[in-house]
C-alpha cells in the first residue's frame, strides 16, 4: 500500500531534553510552512492518500499546529500524532474547539512517548515532571474515548523494566504498546544508555513473550533483528513518505535528522520547496533502487555482518550517521562501524540528491 | 477538627475548570469530577475546613447552606468511599 499515508516532521521544536533523543539539535529551530504543507497535501490528493502522521521535534509546538491540523481536515485525511505530552493541556483545548468538530472526527488517536514503569526511571531519561504530564494526557484521553498508543525506546536504564512498562500500559487501559530499540548518538553513550547486541537480542526476546502473554497489543518498531539480508521495511515499499521540517523528503523517519550525523544530507532525497512531490516521488524510487543495489552486492559478496541484521542501524551506517562511533573503539557497535565504513556506504549519485 | 487530603498516587488534570479527571495509581482507575466536584475537591486541596468549602459552594453557585451543605456531605462520602479523599480527625 504505497502512499497510504504521510508522516511529517512538523517542526524541530522541542520543550524537552531527552537523553536518549536521536534528533539533531544544534539546527536552527524552524517549522514546515502552512503554504508548503497545503501544497504538499493538495499533490498526494493523486495518490489517494489516506492518513498523516506527524511526528517531529514535538509536532504540536509547531506554531500553526491548529492550521495544519484544519487542513489535513479540510483534505478529508485521518491523522495522528506522537507527543511527549508536556503541553498537552492546551492542544487538548484546541482539538476540542467545537467550532472545529473536524479536529476531533479525523483523530485516529495519539501516541505517547513512556521511557520508565515509573516516575524515577522515565524522568530521568525525559526530565523531571514529565511522568506525570504523561499520566495526565493519558487520563484525558482515556476518558474521552481517543485511541492511545505508547512508544517506548529500549535503554540501559529501563532495561530491567522492559515488562512493568507492558504492565502500566495494560493497567492503564492503553490500546497498543511499541518497543523500540534505541539508536545510538554521542549524548547516549556517554549517558551509557546504549545496549549491546546481545541486549537488543533480549529485548526483542522478552517482547516476544509479552506479546503471547499479554491482551495488549504489543509490537517492535522497526530496526529489531530481522533473519532476512534482504527484508524491505515499510519505508522501502514506501507506505509511508516522510517530509522533514524544511520540507525535504527524506530516506526515511528513523534516520532524519539524525544528531552528530556526519553527512546530514545523504538521505535526503528531493527538496519540495523546489520540486513538486512526484518529482520527489522518482528521487525518492531512485534511492530505494540504489540502496537496494548496494545491498544486493553486499549479500553477493558475502559482506553483510551479524550487526546488520538490525535493519536500521544499517541504514545509519549507509548513510553515514554514525561514523563518530570511531570514538568508542572498545563497543561492539563502534567495531562493526569501524570494519564496514567503506564497504557499507551509499556511494552512488541519485538524480535530484546532492553528491555525498 | 476534620480535616481531609488527596493521597500522592491520585493525579488530578483540571480541564479548564469546570471539570477534572482523576486517575487513581494504586488501581489506575479514572474518574471524572464535574463543576461542583471539582470546586469541592479544589477545597480539599488547599486544605480548606468542610465549613469554608461550603461557604465557597454558597458563593459560587449562590445557594443556600442546606443546600451546599448536603451536595459538599454527599460528594466527600463520594470521594472518601473512593479512597481518592482520606478524613482526619485532630
Ligand atoms: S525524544 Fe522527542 S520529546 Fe525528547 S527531546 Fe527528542 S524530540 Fe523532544
Ligand atoms: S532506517 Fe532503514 S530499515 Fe529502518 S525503517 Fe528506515 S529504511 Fe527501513
């Protein structure tokens, strides 16, 4: 189902600190313009585009967030979005205006970032206070009857809490649960957050047996082990393009903007301030072509390692994300980088992409 | 003297005023608080006496002490067979 929805970074805003947080933010605060993202809207009309997802930063601190969400309405699209919930009072109150029913009608539901079983663990990773905003939004929401789903990052911290996390969830009467794993930037190594291998292994074990244990609807989000060299994620049948806050389509979400990057622009496929978006379209096939050539070779020639089984810290290293990890020569995920830099990295030219 | 408190593991989310949801930790369960519910529960959490929350209500709502009387009595019993409120007596 290519296309069935669209996911937009909204903004680059954000009113927490997290440590364990992947985006970039030695970038200027900016946010995706209403004209662009009507713009945008308009063309995927075409696609028959169904659902738009918004992510960011923290998308509802984009100043207009009530003009985009009215414009996502007027298009007849459904829509969701991912908060940590530290203002969510006042975008309550703007989704509830009931001169605006539509606001409310097109809401598939809201996901909630959790980090912890418990107030201490989660506030240390998302800053004090933030547990209790969260149990708040989730009152609201639960109250009113709006789908609530929660994403939880996988960290050494919260490690031991993997199934008390599962637990709160089902207690609170949360719809669906997503484990993630954490991928890696310079703040959460030296926050010695970062798993090994074998703990991600585990992780992903444990959630396993949560999913057959537990009436809660449980999943891993993308970047767990997959057995398959050439597995192709939901991003490489592009179900689901993803627009940046400059209004850049991106490779994909889970590695724009990613924080210490060293090439910040090598996933990025076609800017639509400039091109329309099936233009953006082609680059962005373009690249799903080159990328999937590339990984063809590397399974030919034997080359793929244990560690790229874990699709997206693949792709970080294809798209030379994390090559700081040089620094940490002694973690097994340094030594992976470190053996695979010239032979795992995007190296063609796509049309419409600036050369590596 | 009686006196009432909201135990630590009660979360309040005021909407706007005119209503509040509560969500219980020890058992996550979630109740909802109307206007005068919440103005009475408000009270109880500024430490106000039973006898100020009521003159509160009387002003607020401008009724009678009969009538703040009984709905203030009547949504304390509420909140206290809830465990969401708990009595001293001093
Ligand atoms: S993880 Fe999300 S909420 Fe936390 S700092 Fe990053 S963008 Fe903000
Ligand atoms: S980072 Fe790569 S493997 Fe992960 S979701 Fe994106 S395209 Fe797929």
């Amino acid at each position: 189902m290519s296309f069935y929805e669209m996911s937009f970074e909204l903004t680059n805003k954000c009113n927490l600190n997290c440590l364990h947080c992947l985006r970039d933010k030695s970038d200027m605060r900016s946010s995706i313009s209403t004209g662009l993202f009507d713009s945008i809207l308009k063309q995927a009309k075409a696609y028959s585009l169904q659902h738009v997802a918004f992510t960011g930063g923290e998308p509802t601190l984009h100043p207009q967030f009530d003009r985009i969400v009215d414009t996502v309405v007027a298009y007849d699209y459904t829509y969701h979005f991912v908060t940590n919930a530290w203002n969510f009072l006042s975008v309550w109150k703007m989704l509830n205006d009931p001169a605006h029913p539509g606001r409310m009608h097109k809401l598939s539901g809201i996901s909630i970032s959790l980090d912890g079983a418990n107030e201490t663990t989660h506030d240390f990773i998302r800053g004090k206070g933030s547990f209790k905003k969260i149990l708040q939004a989730i009152s609201i929401l639960r109250v009113k009857g709006v789908d609530i789903s929660v994403q939880i990052t996988v960290n050494k911290k919260n490690f031991g809490e993997i199934e008390q996390m599962a637990m709160l969830a089902s207690e609170l009467g949360l719809k669906r649960l997503f484990y993630a794993h954490l991928e890696p930037t310079t703040l959460a190594f030296a926050q010695d957050l970062v798993l090994s291998p074998q703990q991600y292994r585990e992780a992903e074990a444990r959630v396993e047996k949560l999913k057959k244990a537990m009436k809660i609807e449980i999943n891993f989000s993308l970047g767990h082990h997959e057995q398959l060299p050439f597995f192709q994620c939901r991003a490489l049948t592009m179900y689901s393009p993803n627009i940046d806050y400059k209004g850049r389509l991106s490779f994909c979400c889970q590695i724009s903007g990613y924080r210490d990057a060293d090439d910040e622009g090598l996933d990025v496929v076609a800017d639509l301030n400039t091109v329309s978006l099936f233009d953006a379209h082609k680059a962005w096939a373009d690249a799903i072509h080159t990328f999937n050539l590339d990984k063809i070779e590397l399974i030919k020639n034997n080359q793929l390692t244990e560690l790229d089984a874990f699709s997206c810290y693949y792709c970080s290293k294809y798209f030379g994300k994390i090559d700081w990890m040089e620094k940490f020569p002694d973690n097994p995920w340094a030594q992976d980088v470190l053996k695979t830099r010239h032979t795992h990295r995007m190296k063609r030219h796509v049309p419409g992409r600036k050369k590596p | 003297m009686i006196t009432y408190s909201i135990p630590e593991d009660i979360i309040v989310t005021d909407l706007d005023n005119n209503e509040a949801i509560l969500l219980d930790m020890r058992n996550k369960r979630y109740y909802s608080l109307n206007e005068t519910g919440l103005v009475i529960f408000k009270g109880i959490e500024a430490n106000l006496s039973q006898d100020k929350i009521i003159e509160t209500i009387m002003t607020v709502y401008e009724v009678d002490k009969e009538k703040a009387d009984s709905s203030v009595n009547g949504i304390i019993q509420k909140l206290l067979s809830l465990n969401i409120v708990e009595k001293h007596e001093t």
